[in-house]
C-alpha cells in the first residue's frame, strides 16, 4: 500500500544516514573517523545526571503540563530574558518541545498552511526542507556564497518574497558552514520581515558556540516590532552536550507559543518529563561548564582549519565563527579519480572518504550545496588529527 505523498516527497537525513553507516563500519570491526556527527563527544554535566537521578528515585515521572513544567519555562523566559536583553520575556513565552528539532517542527506545522512559502539561506540545516513540506509548504531555498562568507543579501529576501510567503528562518551561527550573521544583516532581514508580515523562525539553537565575533544578536532583542513576528528556537543538545535527552524550547509571543502548544498536546503531550528535570538543572545549575566546552570547541576549531587547509584541493574561504563545523570547498576535487572510482561531487567524495580513508563526512549536497562538505570537530585532537592525515592521504592518491 502507499504512503503518503507527504511522506514520499521527503528525503532521509543524510546526516543520521552517514552517521548510521559510520556507525556500522565501526561495530563491523573497522576504525572510522567519525568527522560527520552533530553531537558534542562530551557527557552531560555530572549535576544535571545527579539532578535526574534524584528525581528518578523518587518515582514520580507523571505527565506535566503540554507546554512545559513551570519551573523550566521560568528558567528559560529568565535566560532569554538577560541574554537577549528582553526583560519583558515571560513563561508564557516559552514552549518546551522534545528537543529543537521538534520545536521548529510544531512550529511550522502551526504556522504554514498548504502552499506557504518558507524562505531560508542555503546552506541550509539539512532538516528544514522537509520539515517545511511536512507542513505542507514550499521550501524557498537562496544560495549564498563562501567568498561572501555564506551571508544572506537583505535584497534577495526582498525579492523572493510573494504573497504566499509565511516565514524567514534564520540559523546563526549555521549548521554547516560556521558563519554567523552580522548585526547589520540581521537587522536588514528582520526589518524586511516585519514589513512583509512575515514570521522569522530564529535557531539560535549554536548560542553559546561563538568562537569569534560581535555578542550574540537574537532577532528577539531588535525592539518589540521584531519581538512580535520573532519565534527564537533553543535546545538544551548542543550547549549542555544533552542530544539524546530530546529537549528544547521555543520564545515568543503568547499567541504563538498558545498555537503551538495545541499543536504539541494532539502530538508528543509534554516533552518527557524526567528530561524537563534535567534541563531545569541544566539551566539553574553552575554554568562553567558551558565557557569550558566552548574553550575546548574553539582550540579544536584553530586544529582542524589549520588542518583542512593545509590539504591541497580543500578551501576555507572564512574561518567559521560558531558551532562546530567546518565547511570547505571541495570542487577543486571534482573530475578526479581514485582507480575505478569517480569524484564528481560531494557525495562522491564524502563516500570516497568513507570507504577509502574511513572518515566520515558529510556531502554539501545534503544542506543544498554541492561544492562543499561538512567536517564536525565534535570530537577528540586525537581524533582530528587521525581524520586530517587520512584524508591528506587519500587526496594525495587521487588521480587528476
Ligand atoms: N537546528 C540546527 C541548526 C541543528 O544543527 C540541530 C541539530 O543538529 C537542531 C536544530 C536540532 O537539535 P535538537 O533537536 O537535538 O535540539
């Protein structure tokens, strides 16, 4: 029998897909360099598992209320409140999801009707063209490029914009490139937005991930027009190294965030409960544990570009700023060959990798951009400098 068309017009996450395969080579006995994960490799903090703990041995995991227990969205509408400079911000702006991802989902499913347009910068998250066809939408994509350092041009938003456009997202520092946006971008883009009627889904889900750069700028502290139209998006994955916890949460304005929860109550309920503990933990408890890990990001960062572009045919045109990706160019490659093996493209080269080098990558083509791929430095120096040796090596054997 068959699925549904709005199941078959969606692709799989080349991410996980990747990661899945590299996981796979690894328990069949083989050493991979996993460079293709999204994840911190660092545990959650020892509070927030003791904070969990604790509240498992009580026994009482019961359900909570849809849009979050009230202590956590407390905590979260005071973060957003002092790092966004929005003492306004209150906990009825605040929805918990199971993790961001799934809160940028429920928002788009409560924000876009069949046919709307929701317009984004490429590269893109992998997640948010399908997320916007799940809804029903029409993903409008806009290239950016790596010379410019992947910004978004407030003209060409202006000039995708139709009467059916619903919404702008906005991820920075971005997943996968590492650039973050300028305060004179975003101003430009927010002040189109607003203009337009248009809602900015803001994933700002790297925050706490800048290396390099002016403070962090939410759409959510450019005045209360913006406020108005600005859903920021947040998740406890990456700052607290708390992927497989599945918890996140959303800011902004009451209506919205009352929308979504409806959304949310016919869907998961609340987000599990256990994980709404550990995140209030996570948000109350001692915080050095965040500048730490973005320490440690920001010196693998220097390792791995110093690496990449040491390697003849990989180009860093800007060193990325935040998250922790590097996006070189590869199109130097393409045309090339190892043996039997032809590399005319991201996926070609990412699987070339993989099968040949074992390191695992991901193609550009996967976040709309076939001249690149993504390197995370999610993991150890070790590690990094395993992974940059092997793929020096096997660049060095492609035939030219
Ligand atoms: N947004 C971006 C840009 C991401 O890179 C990710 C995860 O990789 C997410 C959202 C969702 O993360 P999570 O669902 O773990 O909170």
């Amino acid at each position: 029998m068959p699925f549904t068309r709005r199941v078959r017009e969606i692709a799989d996450s080349a991410t996980l897909v990747m990661s899945a395969r590299a996981k796979a080579m690894r328990s069949s006995g083989i050493d991979v360099v996993n460079m293709s994960a999204g994840e911190p490799d660092f545990p959650t903090p020892p509070n927030v598992v003791e904070a969990a703990q604790a509240f498992l041995a009580e026994g009482q995991i019961k359900y909570t209320a849809t849009p979050g227990i009230p202590e956590l969205r407390s905590a979260a509408a005071a973060r957003y409140a002092g790092m966004r400079s929005v003492p306004e911000l209150r906990p009825e702006n605040i929805l918990v999801g199971c993790g961001g991802k799934h809160v940028i989902y429920t928002a788009l499913q409560t924000i876009c009707d069949d046919g709307d347009e929701v317009i984004f910068a490429s590269p893109y998250w992998v997640s948010y063209p399908e997320m916007v066809k799940l809804a029903g939408g029409r993903p409008v994509v806009l290239p950016t490029r790596a010379d410019q350092g992947f910004a978004l041009d407030p003209e060409a938003l202006r000039a995708a914009i139709t009467p059916r456009s619903k919404a702008i997202i906005i991820n920075t520092p971005s997943n996968p490139t590492g650039m973050r946006m300028d305060a004179a971008s975003l101003e430009a883009l927010a002040k189109i937005a607003v203009e337009h009627d248009l809602w900015i889904l803001s994933d700002e889900i790297y925050d706490e991930l800048c290396y390099a750069g002016e403070a962090y700028l939410s759409p959510i502290s450019l005045g209360p027009e913006v406020r108005a139209h600005t859903l920021a998006l947040n998740s406890f994955s990456k700052t607290y190294s708390m992927t497989g916890w599945r918890i996140g949460y959303a800011a902004g304005p009451v209506e919205l965030i009352k929308a979504m929860s409806k959304v949310q109550a016919q869907s998961t309920s609340n987000a599990c409960t256990l994980s709404q503990m550990a995140a209030l933990e996570a948000l109350t408890g001692n915080q050095s544990i965040v500048a730490e890990r973005r320490e440690a990001f920001a010196a693998r960062r220097r390792r791995m570009v110093d690496g990449i572009r040491a390697i003849e045919g990989f180009s860093i045109a800007r060193e990325p700023q935040g998250a922790f990706y590097v996006f070189p160019s590869t199109s130097d490659l393409y045309g090339s060959r190892l043996g039997e093996r032809e590399i005319n493209g991201s996926m070609d080269l990412s699987m070339a990798l993989l099968e040949e080098a074992h390191v695992a990558t991901v193609p550009g083509v996967a976040f709309g951009d076939d001249a690149h791929i993504r390197l995370s430095y999610a993991i150890s120096d070790e590690q990094i400098d395993e992974g940059i040796k092997r793929i020096a090596a096997m660049v060095g054997r492609l035939e030219r």
